[in-house]
C-alpha cells in the first residue's frame, strides 16, 4: 500500500513534489505535520480537524503507551478510529519524549550546558532497551525496541518509527558514537519486528549522529542498507540555523531519492527554507499550535501577538489575505477580546488559524517547486 | 419585529409551545438558552455553535462592558456580528453579575447565612444605581438603569433586561420590600430609556420580590401595567424545588398569557419539569457547559461521570440515543481518555455533548406538550 512518489523534481534545487500514498489516503509534499501528541490535536477537535487538510498529523507512542495504552486504542479499532481521523498517522516510538522529558529540548539544554534537567526520567539504559519513569504514575516501564513496534501496531498509525536514542546535544564524541551505533542496532531490530508482523504499515529510518557530520554520514549509510520505507532525520542537527543547514546539505544527497524524508520537530519558516530546497518532504512540529495558545499568530504580514492592546480595535481579519474558517468569521478585536477574557476558544481559533497558515504556506511551497521559482 | 405566538396551549397544564419573532429569527418555545457570558459559549466556538439549534444564547452585559467594553462591540457592529452569530441573543443588565458576585450565588448564601463573601465588590447603592468594583481592574464603576440600557443598546442583542436588584435570600422583609421598590423605579427609569430609542430590540421586565408571595405578586401586578415585551422571573425563588414550585405556581398565572416568560439562571431538569407546565418558554443556565468541563456528561440514561475508571474501555458513544457530532463520531473511551490527559477537547466536546442533550430535551418538551402529555 505505501508508495511515494516523485511528482515533480525542481530544476533549481533539490526540492521536489511528491505524494506518498498510505492504507488511509494520500500526502501530498512537501507536508506540513501537525502534532496530536496524545490522539488530538490541542485544542482543535475533530470535527474542526476534518475540515482542516491536514494530510499527515503525528502522535506520540510515549503518551499514548502510558495514556489510555496502545491495547484500549487497539481494541477501540486502532488510533484512526479512536480519535476519529480518516486520514494518514504518523507514530513515533516512544524514545524522542522519553529521552527529551529526561534531558530536556535542544534550547533548554544549550542554556543549562548538558545538565540533566530533571527527575531522573531516563533510570538505566541498556542493550535491551530504556529504562524510565512514568510521568503520569511514577511507574517504571522498560522501553524495548520490540515493545515500542508492539505499541506502534497496536496504535496502528500508517507510519511508524524505530526506536532510537536521543543523545543530549553536548555529549562527548565517544559516548555519542556509542549511543549511534546502539541506536542502529535498536532500529534494525525495530525493523525485524516490523518485518514480521507489517500490517500495512510503513516504517522510517531515524538518521542520527548528532551534530558530528562523520557520524551523520555513516548513519545514512548504515541504514539506507536497510528495507526502510522512508527517512527520518532526528535528534540536535546544530544550535542554530546555519548549522543545520550545513548539516542537511551534507546529509540529504545522502538518502535515497525514491523514498520520502522527513524532519523531526522542525516547522518554523527559517527551517522549512532550509529543508525543502534540500528535497525534505515532510516536516512535523507543535510551534503552530503551542505559540497560538500563547495568542502569537501566524500571519503574511508576519507574527502577530494578539493580545497586544492596539488589537482590541482593529475590526477587520488578523490575516486579510487568510481564508481560514477563523478569518472568514471573525476579527482581530474578537480574537484579541477572547484571550484577554481567558476563554478556551481564543485558543482554539487561533490554533486552526495557525495550522491553516502552515498548510497554505506548504501548498504555496509546492506552488514555487512546480513554478521552479525554488 | 419583536412578537410572540403561542401556537399551542396543552389540554393538560399551563404549558405551551410558542415562536418568539425577533430581528435575528425565531426561538420555538419552550427552549432552552445555553449561556454566552463573554460573547461565546465556553469551549465552543461560533463554528461549533452555527452546528447547535440554539435558537436563543445569553450574554452578560456586566462581563462585555468591563471586556472589550460595549462601546468596541458597537463599532464591530453589534454583538452578533462580533461574535459571530446570526440568530438570536439576550443580554441581561449586569445587575445579576455585581450582586452575585457581592453577595454569592444562593446555594453558598444558604450557607454562609447571608454573609456579604467578598472583596465589597458592590461600594454603594443608591437610587441614582449601583457602584461597583470591576472585578476586572478595581476600578469603581456606577452602573444606572440608563447606562445599563445605553450598554445594551450598544451591544445589540435581540432582547435586553432591565437593571434590577438582585437581593440576597436572606434579606429582612422590610429591606426586601424597600430593594423591591427600588427595582421597580430601576425598570421603570430602563423601560423609558429603551422605549426613546428602541432599534427594534424587545426588553423584558424581570419580576422580582424573592420568596415572599406577597412581593412577587405585587411585583408581577406593577411590572405587568408597564409595556414590556416579555417577562423574567428573576432572584431567588427559595431554598430548594418544592419552594419554587409554589412561587412558580402562585405567581405564573399573574403574568400576561399572550407574552413570553423566561426563568432567569435555570435550567436543571427538574426545574424545567416544574417550569415548562406552568407555561414557562425559555430557561438561561450556564450549568450543562460547566458540568461538561468538569466531566459530567448529561443522557438517556442519566448523568455520566466521563473520568470513571470504568470508562476508560467503553468503546460505544456516551449515550446511543444521541445523535449529537460527538456521539455520532467518538466513544465514551477516547473523551475518558482526552479527560484524563487534560487536553482541551476534552471540555469541546463534552459541552457539545451537553448543550445537544438540552436541546433535544426541549424539543422533546415541545412534542409532549403537542401530544397533550404535559
């Protein structure tokens, strides 16, 4: 069932127009993909999700695992049904949250230089695979590579990822080429499990190597040996954007041209000019959804930060050139009056306004790839 | 515009089903009106809303006065258009939210035996009106009759309240008597402000006397020489059901039959099986939304606490007999699980959920009444 295709290839860079085709439906790259960590979007619910043309939306194993557990979400008929989504999943493996709830994100753990931040969610990890606490009941729950595909096919997303390791941003060269190569054999036996039970799912590669570019190589060359459906690229790519975009240039003529790409937790504007010329496909990312319920709006006139007070007079469209559900119906000065009145639908239109501004953005990127204006 | 036609009187009792013609559209009686106290319905936003037969919503004039303030939602066009609603909407005068919130709603007055609760939100009361913090800033604000009217006027809703005085249950019969007195010449002085510049809203005189019949006869026998449009029942009508009951029942039949009647602040199911036979058309209550964010979910089969651990593998909707979005789209299971993950959608959906039980419950009333079995 799963196919990518490449549509259209742009004769000035390496971006392409692509469709990757899954058991429940098409996505058309490249992709923006919204985060419903725990089988929703937040604060979007379904019905307003169905009408957004989300083609791919990524939830989280770890969350899901320890809430309600992949077997209710089985037995309610997998994650599609239970959340109530025709659409395509992507799943990842549990490892991201568990390593990144331990270490903390790339920009805390620059601050705090390497510092483990916290509680000690991450108590032991093995050959075998991570030993860590619950963040909801403080439970101990050993993470396996098999396990975490156990999980994945119970969810039943149509894409699903290994297990990895996270390695924290400074970590010495020794200790992350350890953690490399555990991770490759963590995500060789994620891919045997897969393998032996494939339920019309696919399964990506995770590149990782952290921000040692000989490291980065040699996983792209290890596991595009391997029957993988697709790439992902994770983990810390550098601590800003040049040298991520370093990185990518090395690392993307490194991955197989007939086969999808997508980048871990990356969705601001500054990465996706970045990526897509280098020929990524799809980008996930919760910045849309999390900055809109801090009233920051994603606008073609640039940011917007509603709650500003010069707002709570402007009678026309946060977005005049949007036509998004929220823009259509309402203004500056409503959205403005809902956050200042701490009302849960301020965060629910802007969350759709600022999901629709991804998915237009990304239809206008596959415009200019078409155009070969990129 | 505004107009009233009782389209059935039952056999059995006092109720009826009536149409209320306003600018906005119609209300089929008796109806239930699900509570907009900033210009939107918690945790529904206008799209949702437009999806909901809610003929009628309620605003409060005291919350949109202090936030945006009604002179913004007059530059917006109104309140429909500022929040994006075409059908029908009520504001009351503001009275209701400074007295209650001085003197607390009636159940915590029972026991706090009539103990003014807090902060002296209400500084003054005089015959010019009522000074009063805003709970917003501090700052002091005197709300008149004539300022609430003008508020109102700006805000724009279909139907508007006079400025009446809410007193406390406890409250000595010589002070009921003299607050009494006062609220009359209140909605006297609102009804004169409202009739030289009426913009073709309705306004309902709202009877007042508490719990003493004698009062609220002669309440009702005053307001009814006034030409308003409609009536309120507005106040505490006593401690508990069977109390109201016989002020309902004393005091309905005082009110003109040709105009409609609203029960001001109620709309549990028993309430509505004492008011709907006594002829009253429409009930305001905020509590099927603010139960629904607290999990309390209202059905067939009686009310349902969603976070029990026994729902947690319910895969079948809340209630089968609904055919509301939730119900037709999500199980018990998956809103368990949203509730127990804290995420938003969990109060969407569960206010959905809530305020389509409400409504199917008064067109129920209304073909009961049609069947002569009420």
């Amino acid at each position: 069932m799963f196919k990518f295709e490449c549509l259209y290839q742009s004769k000035r860079s390496a971006a392409r127009i692509g469709r990757i085709h899954t058991p429940h439906g098409v996505i058309d790259t490249p992709h923006f993909v919204p985060v419903a960590t725990q089988g929703t979007l937040k604060a979007i619910d379904s019905m307003h999700a169905s009408h957004l043309d989300m083609q791919l939306v990524f939830c989280n194993t770890y969350h899901l695992m320890l809430h309600p557990g992949a077997e209710v979400i089985a037995a309610a008929g997998g994650i599609h049904t239970f959340m109530g989504r025709s659409q395509p999943i992507i799943t990842d493996s549990g490892g991201f949250q568990i390593f990144s709830l331990a270490y903390g994100g790339v920009t805390q753990e620059l601050k705090s230089k390497g510092t483990k931040q916290q509680h000690g969610s991450v108590l032991k990890i093995t050959e075998e695979g991570v030993l860590f606490r619950s963040y909801r009941d403080g439970s101990k729950v050993l993470l396996t590579p098999e396990r975490s595909i156990e999980a994945q096919k119970m969810i039943g997303a149509d894409i699903i990822i290994p297990l990895d390791e996270l390695p924290p941003y400074h970590f010495d060269q020794y200790a992350l080429h350890r953690s490399l190569e555990r991770t490759h054999r963590w995500e060789a036996r994620s891919l045997a499990a897969h393998r032996s039970d494939q339920r019309g799912q696919a399964i990506y590669g995770v590149i990782h190597g952290g921000i040692d570019p000989v490291l980065r190589s040699i996983s792209a060359q290890y596991l595009t040996t391997l029957p993988f459906d697709g790439f992902a690229i994770g983990g810390s790519l550098g601590k800003d954007h040049a040298e991520m975009e370093r990185m990518l240039t090395m690392l993307c003529p490194q991955l197989p041209m007939h086969m999808p790409r997508h980048l871990l937790g990356m969705g601001d504007v500054r990465s996706l000019d970045i990526g897509i010329p280098l020929g990524i496909d799809t980008f996930d990312s919760a910045y849309p959804t999390r900055c809109a319920r801090h009233g920051t709006l994603l606008t073609s006139r640039g940011v917007v930060k509603i709650t500003k007070g010069i707002y709570r007079t402007v009678h026309t469209a946060i977005d005049p050139e949007c036509t998004c559900m929220v823009c259509v119906r309402h203004t500056a000065a409503y959205l403005h009056h809902l956050f200042k009145a701490y009302e849960p639908t301020a965060y629910t239109l802007a969350s759709i306004h600022n999901i629709q501004y991804m998915l237009t953005l990304f239809s206008r990127y596959r415009t200019a790839i078409a155009e070969d204006r990129l």
